[in-house]
C-alpha cells in the first residue's frame, strides 16, 4: 500500500509542475507546441517512476499539456517568450 501512495505522490508532483509550466508563450499555437514538450518530458519522467511506460507517458503528458498550454490565455500564465521567438 505504501509502494502505491509512493506512485501517487510523484505522478501528482510531476502534473502539477507539468500544468504550470504547460503555458508558455504568447500565441495559442506557441503555448501548445511548449504545453505538449514539458507534458512529454514530465509524462516520460512519470511512465518511467510509475512504470506505465516511458512512450505511454510521454504520449499522454504531451498531449495533456499541449491541451492545457491551448486552452489558456497569455494572461493566465506568462513565463516569456518561447525560445523559438
């Protein structure tokens, strides 16, 4: 039972640092393409711990975070321009 609540506490851990870092950027397009590389590398970093699999992770923490980097407004998170700029 502890190994399980082990799992919980870091996949919550890596999805709430995945979500606030998931809106950089200015355009909508800009704040999904940078949402969907963090989700990816957090999803990854949680397949991996949890064992889901690094590929079903990285697959499910990019498009969680593209969605979320598309669905919010400059205004809501604003951490600079993207690097591509």
């Amino acid at each position: 039972m502890n190994f399980l609540m082990n799992k919980i506490s870091a996949v919550s851990v890596m999805a709430v640092l995945g979500m606030g870092l998931a809106a950089c950027g200015s355009s909508t397009g800009d704040r999904a393409l940078s949402g969907g590389g963090i989700g990816a590398g957090v999803g990854a970093a949680t397949g991996a711990v949890t064992g889901m699999g690094v590929g079903t992770g990285a697959a499910l923490g990019g498009a969680a975070g593209a969605a979320t980097g598309a669905l919010t407004d400059e205004d809501d998170v604003d951490l600079g321009k993207p690097v591509w700029d």
